[in-house]
C-alpha cells in the first residue's frame, strides 16, 4: 500500500475509533482498514482519486461505494 493510502488509513481509523467505532460497531478497526484498502485499491484502478479522497472523509460515502464494489 502506498504511502499516502496508508496515511488515510491511519486517518481513518483515529476518527472512527475518536467516535466510538472501536465499541459501537461489530467490524474490528483491523477489518475496516482491511476493506478500506480494498476499496482504494479499486478505485486507484479506476484512476478515481478524489473518490479515496472523499471516502477517506465520509464515512457514508465509503459505505456505498463499499456496496457498490461488492466489498
């Protein structure tokens, strides 16, 4: 994974943990960051890089495009 995806990813994970993900969801922050890479993955493939950008800042985005991506 490249730098800056790790970076997101580590972004990622102290907001969501800062709100409470660590103990409001099922899905562990390892699982997240799991799917997330997945999803970056896919979408750097699509050379869609505001996308990551965007799914990188809401959540709610990254959950759809999660189901979009099947992942």
């Amino acid at each position: 994974m490249c730098r800056a995806m790790e970076e997101i990813g580590n972004e990622i994970w102290a907001e969501a943990y800062a709100k409470g993900y660590a103990e409001g969801l099922a899905e562990s922050a390892a699982e997240y960051a799991e799917k997330f890479a997945k999803l970056c993955d896919a979408l750097t493939k699509e050379n869609r890089l505001d996308d990551v950008f965007r799914a990188a800042s809401d959540q709610s985005f990254a959950e759809t495009l999660f189901e979009k991506f099947g992942i």
